[in-house]
C-alpha cells in the first residue's frame, strides 16, 4: 500500500573488503541504498510510493584498492619493512576476563602513499541485548625508535651516581633505550596521534586496546573498527569472548607491581628529571606538569601498577622544607600533600 514501509533483503554472496554499493530502484528513482562488505543478507527498507512498482538492483563495485590489512597479535613487533603474510586473519578476536585490558594490531600496508584519517568503533554488542560502550576501545599508532649513536656534539645531562661524588656517565634524552636496542628503527613507542600518513611500502601497525568493564556479564561481543583512509574505508570485525571471571581492583591485589619513578628530578641513584628532559618543562607543579602526571598515573592505573614510589625529600624542598644553621627542620608538607591528592 502506498506510504506503507516495505523491507526488502537480499542475500551477499562474497566478502567486499573493498565495499559494494546495492541501489533499490523503481524505474529511474532510487528507493533505497547501502554499502556492504561481508557475505550475508542485507536488508533495504522503503516506503511504498504506489501500488505499481516494479523494482530493480543495481551493484556497483569500487575500485580495488592496495591496502593490504591484516590482523596480528599485540605483543608482535611489527617491522615498517614487513609485508602481508601469506596466512592472515582479518578479524579480532579477543578472550578477555571483567576489569581486563588485551589488545591486538591491524597492520596496513601500500604501494603508494595514504592517509590514515581516523579509526571509528561501533559498542561492542552481545545477543542478549548487553553493551560494552565504543568508549571502551582505543586505538594508538606504532611508531619506531632507534637508538641515536652517542657523540660528544651531543648535549646531555650529567648523572651522579652518589659513590664518593664520581660521576657514571652522561645521559642523553635519545638513550630512553638501552644500549643493546640497536640503532635501526625499531617498534615500540605508542602515538596518541588521531591520524598518520603511510609512506608507499611501509607497514604502519595501529594497536586497539579493549577494555571490559567491572560488572560486564559474561558472553560473546561483536563490533568494528572502521578505519577512513584516503583511498578506502576498512571494516575490521571485533569479537570479545568475556568470562565470567573478575580481575580484582588493583588496591585489593596481593601481588605489588611497579616501577622507578623520575618525575621529580630522582631515579634511586640518578638525578634524572624526565619530565624536563622529554617534555621540555623546566618548571614543576605547572598546569602542563599536572597534565603530563595525570597522564603517566591513568597509564599507571591501566597496567594495574598499584605502588608508586614517591621522592618525598624532594616535594618537602619544593613545598619550602628548611634547615636551619642549628638542625632545626622547619617542615612543609603543602607540595606532598598536593601530590598525594592528585595520584591518589
């Protein structure tokens, strides 16, 4: 009847990475259209224009890209050099526990250059009806590090090691990774970059972390990752298996992990003040101070670190600690107090 919403579907056939478009037709005028990837029935809804309607189907198919994508483990290092395997999956697939972070790597690869322009996530849904929020999944770029060669041109900071006063070494900013890290580029620092451009033949691995959280009922989540490039769009299918297991939180956690702390101008026996050295701010307790410290405690957080190791000498001298000619210590516990607040 005319007005009246009608459905029509359709079965797909093949998987379209690349994206077919199927147009509804009555005559010329166009009744319905979606794009599709993946095998299986789609469904066009429209609204009844008359009772003599005689409709027809169009697919268009978009230009094949070079993309090659493909799915490998979080915990892989990626070479910018590697190409697509043979024997890939294109899907995530993660077994994940309630209050639980995995993660996995997409990797694209070209023979021209691209541009990565963003990566969407849809909420990862159960068939009972239960949510995990698109909130609850991010994405990083892999970015490469090599080890600098260390010269005297170098400007560097002067470490004192504390035994009788002799002085270990210089440390430099680009010696964040040990010596044996070699000195090509290599996998490691995560970008908080919302977009990357992909140089011709270079493999540039994204990381989408997932996080359940507490209270999530136990059962199989699916989702996708849309990735907008500059040629193409690229859906990945998500699934998480959640179990109906619990990671406690970590301040109920008998096992303590964590890790040196420099933030305040002290690493045990090094003066070494990172955020001056590789943010580039000389003065503590300003609003970009806060923010890199923030930053550095939800990571914390995140990697279920529960014991922070605190240089309190320090935040005493910050606050306006004295000692006076007779030993007298007059105490300022305004700047520790500040810290304990911020982390805790």
């Amino acid at each position: 009847m005319e007005g009246e919403q009608v459905i029509v579907s359709l079965y797909n056939k093949k998987d379209t990475a690349n994206g077919d478009t199927v147009t509804l037709k009555n005559g010329n005028n166009v009744m319905a259209t979606k794009n599709i990837f993946t095998k299986g029935t789609v469904d066009l809804t429209f609204t009844m224009p008359n009772e003599n309607v005689v409709l027809t189907v169009d697919v268009e198919g978009k230009d094949a890209t070079n993309i090659s994508y493909w799915v490998e483990d979080a915990l892989n290092k990626i070479q910018s050099d590697k190409e697509k395997p043979q024997t890939t999956t294109q899907a995530i697939v993660l077994d994940m526990a309630k209050n639980d972070y995995e993660g996995s790597q997409i990797a694209l690869r070209d023979s021209a250059d691209f541009t990565i322009n963003g990566i969407t996530f849809n909420d990862l849904r159960s068939s009972d009806g239960n949510i995990i929020a698109s909130n609850n999944i991010i994405y990083n770029f892999v970015d490469y590090k090599a080890l600098a060669p260390v010269s005297d041109s170098v400007k560097g900071e002067v470490l004192d090691n504390g035994l009788n006063g002799n002085i270990s070494e210089v440390f430099r900013p680009e010696q964040l990774y040990p010596k044996g890290f070699g000195t090509t580029n290599q996998p490691d620092p995560l970008s908080n970059d919302s977009s990357r451009s992909v140089v011709n033949d270079t493999t540039q691995p994204i990381l989408i972390t997932v996080y359940v959280p507490e209270g999530t009922p136990a059962g199989t989540y699916t989702s996708n990752a849309t990735i907008n490039t500059s040629k193409e769009v690229i859906n990945v299918p998500i699934t998480v298996h959640v179990y109906d297991v619990e990671i406690p939180k970590i301040k109920d956690s008998d096992f303590t992990v964590y890790n040196w702390a420099s933030e305040l101008g002290f690493s045990f026996q090094f003066t070494l003040d990172s955020p001056k050295i590789y943010y580039g701010l000389d003065e503590r307790y300003t609003q970009d101070w806060w923010k890199v410290i923030d930053s550095w405690t939800d990571s914390m957080i995140a990697h279920r670190q529960n014991m922070y190791l605190l240089n309190t000498p320090q935040l005493l001298k910050d606050g306006g600690t004295t000692i006076a000619e007779d030993g007298t210590v007059t105490f300022n516990w305004s700047r520790f107090d500040e810290f304990i607040q911020k982390i805790n």
